[in-house]
C-alpha cells in the first residue's frame, strides 16, 4: 500500500492528490464501496477540466464517477 508514493519520496519527487476528500462525500450504497483509485484517464480528465474552469467541484464531477462511491454534497441525497 501507498507504495508508489514511497517510491517518489525516495526519489526526491513531488506529488499531490486529488482533493476528493475535501469537495465529496461517500454516497450511501448496499457494497459499503468507497475508493478514491482513479485511472490515468479519469485524472486527466479532472486536471483538464479544472484547469478550464479552476473550479475543483465541476473538476470532480467530470472524472470520478459515480461507481467510486463518492458524490459532490448537493448529489447525494438523490
């Protein structure tokens, strides 16, 4: 776990994450499945999206989807 992260530490490079924590919540689901595990193309997708709106929220939505478990606060009562 968290493996590649060490890896880039060791090697003296910098790395971030996404903010889902800070602009989503679990959505309510029957499998108790939450995960934060985006593919290459996902991430691209919110980087670009937010670097065309500078806005994390619209970023989120347009890249992790709703299978993630995850859902932006004003979706997750539906």
């Amino acid at each position: 776990q968290q493996l590649t992260l060490r890896r880039a530490r060791q090697q003296c490079l910098q790395t971030a994450r996404l903010p889902i924590r800070e602009y989503m919540v679990k959505a309510p689901n029957s499998r108790n499945y939450h995960s934060e595990t985006l593919a290459i193309n996902q991430v691209f997708d919110v980087l670009s999206t937010y670097y065309e709106t500078r806005n994390w929220p619209a970023a989120l939505r347009a890249g992790v989807s709703s299978g993630k478990g995850y859902v932006l606060p004003d979706t997750a009562e539906q």
